[in-house]
C-alpha cells in the first residue's frame, strides 16, 4: 500500500522560508520520479516542482530560483525547500507519485502553507 505523508506546513510572513518534507512507504522510492504539487483555494492543483530517479529537478516558472527539491533516498523522503516565500504561494501542497504500470497517481494528505503578514 503506498502511502505519502507530507509535513512542514505552517504560517510563515512573505519574505520567509519553510521546508516540506513527504515520507513515502509501499514503493521502490530511490526509482521512483517525486513531484511537488500545490492548489490554491478556487484554483486548479498545479505542479510546483519534479525530482526525478536520477536527481534531474523541474520547477515552475513562478518557483524557480526560489524552491528547491530534493531527495534523500536511505530515508525515502523528498523534501521541498521554499525561500523567499510569497502570498501567492498560499495552498495546499501536496506531495505526488504516478504508478505508470498501474496508471495510478498516488497523493499525501497535503499540507497547508499560509503566507501572509
């Protein structure tokens, strides 16, 4: 059973940092591509960042420079560090993997970033 669960959330004031980290059980993990993905209240769920088996990273537009992925695989945890954090960066994030033999995504539980002052 695969499980994915997301941590780190919280309420930070614009300008700030905060590091999600999403522990993953039930999969290969180290093989595995891991995404970041975010929705806003009234908008659609988007990708924000992607690590792939290898460490080749993807990042929105409007993260870049700004977030960074990263994995650690002995701990099977994919980790989203966030600086320069911004409102608009207010969602729910939520850590993701796709099953391509199966043809399932897989998602945690999400966890609440709030920016504001």
């Amino acid at each position: 059973q695969v499980q994915l669960a997301e941590s780190g959330g919280g309420l930070v004031q614009p300008g700030g940092s905060l590091r999600l980290s999403c522990a993953a059980s039930g999969i290969i993990f180290s093989v595995k591509t891991m995404n970041w993905y975010r929705q806003a209240p009234g908008k659609q769920r988007e990708l924000v960042a992607r690590i792939t088996s290898d460490g080749n990273t993807n990042y929105a537009e409007s993260v870049k420079g700004r977030f960074t992925i990263s994995r650690d695989n002995a701990k099977r945890t994919v980790f989203l560090q966030m600086n320069g954090l911004k409102p608009e960066d207010t969602a729910v994030y939520y850590c993701n993997v796709y099953n391509a033999y199966q043809k399932v995504d897989y998602w945690g539980q999400g966890t609440q970033v709030t920016v504001s002052s």
